[in-house]
C-alpha cells in the first residue's frame, strides 16, 4: 500500500494522539490541525488524501468545514470521514449530507478506524481510474 497523507482535525489531545499513533502504524503520513479555522489555512498549501474530521471543535463546526471543502472546486474530491460522539440518525444524516463520505460514532476501535481509511482510500483510487 502507498503511503497517504490524512489531515486530522480533531481538538481533543488524547483523541488526536490515539489517532496519530494507529496511523503511523498503518504507515500514513499526517497533516494534523485542532481547529477547521487552522485546517482551512493548510489546505491553501497541501492536498491530502483523505480528512478525518472531528464534528465538535472550537468555532467552525465539522460540518461548516465539510461545506467549505466539498464547494470548493479545488478539495471537492478530498474524501472526508467524520467523528462524532453524536450517533444520532440524524446526525449521520446531516454529517453524509454535508459532505463526509463515511461517518465514524466515538468511541471507535483503532483497527474499525484503520480500517475505514483504507475502504475510503480504496474506493477513491477506483474512482480515479474509472476516469483515466
Ligand atoms: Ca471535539
């Protein structure tokens, strides 16, 4: 497997590090921001593979970032997985309508994460080549 680049957005340390920690494992690499204000600001300069996005964060919501990313022309095709304590069916519903393209309730398993990742990126890599 070829090494992705995630960007994590997420602004709880001890979730973050978990997160960072199986990802290393798994051999991605990682861009990681605590705000969408500061994730906003690194997709100006980089293009990752994929976006684990937290739902609740200080100021811009996962949501409001999701809109921003999937209306703008140059990160649309960046797949985003949001996190959520909230697991709701409608919360699913609002998190897959803003944009995400997988919807992961906390606490999650580290392998159910992984796991995920790869399936997003996977499908990612599929559609591509269908437009080759
Ligand atoms: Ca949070």
């Amino acid at each position: 497997m070829t090494p992705s680049t995630i960007l994590v957005i997420e602004d709880e340390s001890a979730i973050q590090e978990l997160i960072s920690v199986n990802l290393q494992l798994a051999g991605h690499n990682q861009l990681v921001a605590t705000s969408a204000e500061e994730a906003l600001s690194l997709l100006n300069e980089a293009r990752p593979d994929l976006i684990l996005l937290d739902w609740q964060l200080p100021g811009m919501s996962g949501i409001e970032f999701a809109r921003h990313v999937k209306n703008n022309l140059l990160t649309r095709n960046v797949p985003i997985i949001m996190l959520s304590a909230r697991s709701d069916l409608q919360d699913k519903i609002t998190g897959l309508e803003a944009g995400a393209d997988d919807y992961i309730c906390k606490p999650f398993s580290p392998r159910e994460l992984i796991t995920r990742i790869k399936t997003v990126l996977h499908r990612r890599e599929q559609l591509s080549d269908a437009c080759d």
